[in-house]
C-alpha cells in the first residue's frame, strides 16, 4: 500500500520481479531489525552500566547457552538467505526451454537486437507479454551491462563471449533499458527500450520484415565465405558435419567433449585450432577480425538451425554459456 504512494522500488513488469522483491524485503528488515536491536542495546547498557553507577569494574563470566543462541540465529539467517538466493539465481540464470531467442549487441554506445525472424532494431527491442525471452549478449568493444528495473534483470555483456538472460514480461507497455557498467564518455546515454506488446500486435509487427531469417542470413554468408567446401557433410569432407552438432557433445583431439554451443560455434570461427574434432586436421583458416558480430551471430544462428534431433531446442541459459 505504501508503495502506491511513495515509489520505493519500480514496477513489476515480470514473473520474476515479485521473488526478487520479496528478497529484497527480507534483507531489508533483517538489517533494520538487527541496527534497532544492536542499537538499543548499546544505549541501555550505557545507562545501566554507566560509570557514576558502577565505578568498579566487575568481571563478568561467559554464558554458553547464550553464545551459541547468538552464533545460531545468524548463521541459521545466513543460510535461510544463502538458500533462498541460490534457488533464485539458479532460476534466473536457466531460460524455459522453447523461449523466444533474441541476440544483443552492445557498442558504444548503443544496444543493436536481432530477432531470429530477422528484424533488426538498434535501442528498441518488441517482445510479446507473457512469453519467455531469452537474450544472447555479446560486446563488441568494452563490458557493458543490460538492465531492465521493472523486469529485475540485470546482466554483464561481455567481449568476446556470449553471456545469456531471460525475462517474462507481464504487463504490455514501454521499459526502459539502461548500461550500469561504466562504458566510457556516453555511459550516461547508453540507454533504450523494451516495448512489450498484445500478441496481435506484436505479429502485426513481425510481418512489416522484408529480409530473411537469421539463420538464412548466416547460411547465405556460409556459402559465401566458402565454409560449405570443408563442411559440405558429404563423405571425406575436410571439416565436420555440421547438421545435429549444435547441443550435442563434440570429442576433440586431446580426448575432451564439450558442448557446442553459440560460444563454442563462435570460438571454432574465430579460433579454429582452439578446439579441433578428432578426426579432422588444423586447416581451417580464422575469421578473425574479418566478419562482424552481427555476422557472427548470424553463423551461430544458421549452425542452430541444422540441429538434430540430439540438441536442446530453444537451450537453457546457465552461467558461462554453457547448455
């Protein structure tokens, strides 16, 4: 009730704010509780221990019972908040399986979206309410940070790896999106919009596209920059199938597996000899420094696009990237 009058937290505009808020709370009053008590404490045992009282100093021996009261209520706080935040992370940082993707580009100084569908959008990102949004982040200069107050998502973009967030929004209407890592001279301005629309509209958004599809767009840049040559999937082929690889594990030639996922597929275009497939020979030139992240992602895009029936569709964001 207080809140309608004095603004003390913005609004709930996602399935996750109202968690996030009632933690919040917890914390709060637990440290006004705990400065009230330790507070009162002092000036009570300031009156009644004064000097003028008590002008000579009596020993006084411990309490067993009452020490271990007060190391086992905190610790006992401690874990309850310890617990509680860890389920709540854990569950931000796992996207719903079959989430809307959206890939983001942070540059100073401003926030370029690419929908799957192909739309494009530079500060601006439309999303239908109550649907599962799953954000793919990557920087392309310096460490930004995506943060939406009324979604209570905040998140590190970094350079040179992509990081994840998702969101379900509640409520149809205009977000604000701010950068809360220093980012240079226009931090302050790094600013943009989440624009949560009625399904309808949001279609009626969706069809005013012309282009292609991302994912058509990255295999229109794999034939042209000759990557279908080695990895035609055809057998003898110098590099390896691509089709069911994104989600599945892949043996490389020290013995490991790993997950390939949008970091790995990244890393094998700009770092080919990082992580080569067993069976297969150091030849693929890098792209690095030749292809932008848009690009990139449209790579990453058209690799996910050929996956089997072995990979998780629409992926689970965890904390560094991996699926």
């Amino acid at each position: 009730m207080l809140s309608k009058y004095i603004p003390l937290w913005p609004e709930q505009a996602s399935t996750v704010a109202g968690h996030m808020d009632l933690l919040y709370v917890f914390l709060v009053l637990n440290t006004i509780f705990f400065t009230v008590l330790v507070a009162v404490m002092v000036v009570a045992f300031s009156i009644k221990f004064r000097k003028s009282k008590h002008p000579v100093a009596v020993q006084i021996e411990g309490s067993v019972p009452l020490e271990i009261f007060w190391s086992a209520v905190p610790l006992g706080i401690a874990m309850v908040i310890f617990v509680w935040a860890a389920v709540l992370y854990f569950h931000l940082m796992r996207a719903p399986r079959e989430s809307m993707e959206v890939y983001i580009t942070g540059k100073q100084w401003m926030w370029k979206m690419q929908h799957p569908t192909g739309q494009r959008e530079i500060n601006q990102l439309h999303v239908p309410v109550n649907t599962n949004v799953r954000l793919t982040m990557i920087s392309q200069d310096v460490i930004h940070s995506f943060f939406v107050p009324e979604f209570r998502i905040k998140h590190d973009v970094l350079p040179g790896r992509y990081t994840y967030a998702w969101f379900n929004a509640t409520k149809p209407g205009t977000y604000h999106i701010f950068c809360t890592e220093y980012c240079g001279t226009k931090h302050s301005g790094m600013i943009g919009e989440v624009i949560v629309m009625e399904p309808a509209a949001y279609q009626l958004w969706l069809s005013g596209s012309t282009g292609g599809s991302l994912a058509q767009e990255g295999e229109r840049q794999f034939a042209s920059l000759g990557c279908v040559t080695c990895h035609s999937g055809q057998p003898g082929a110098r590099g390896p199938n691509l089709e069911g690889v994104f989600g599945s594990n892949v043996k490389i030639s020290d013995g490991r597996s790993v997950t390939a996922d949008e970091n790995y597929v990244r890393e094998s275009i700009l770092n080919p000899q990082a992580k080569i497939v067993a069976g297969y020979g150091p030849i693929m030139p890098t792209f690095a420094g030749q292809i932008s992240e848009e690009t990139l992602i449209q790579l990453v895009a058209f690799v996910k696009s050929k996956q089997g029936t072995g990979a998780k569709a629409g992926g689970q964001a965890t904390p560094g990237g991996k699926q």
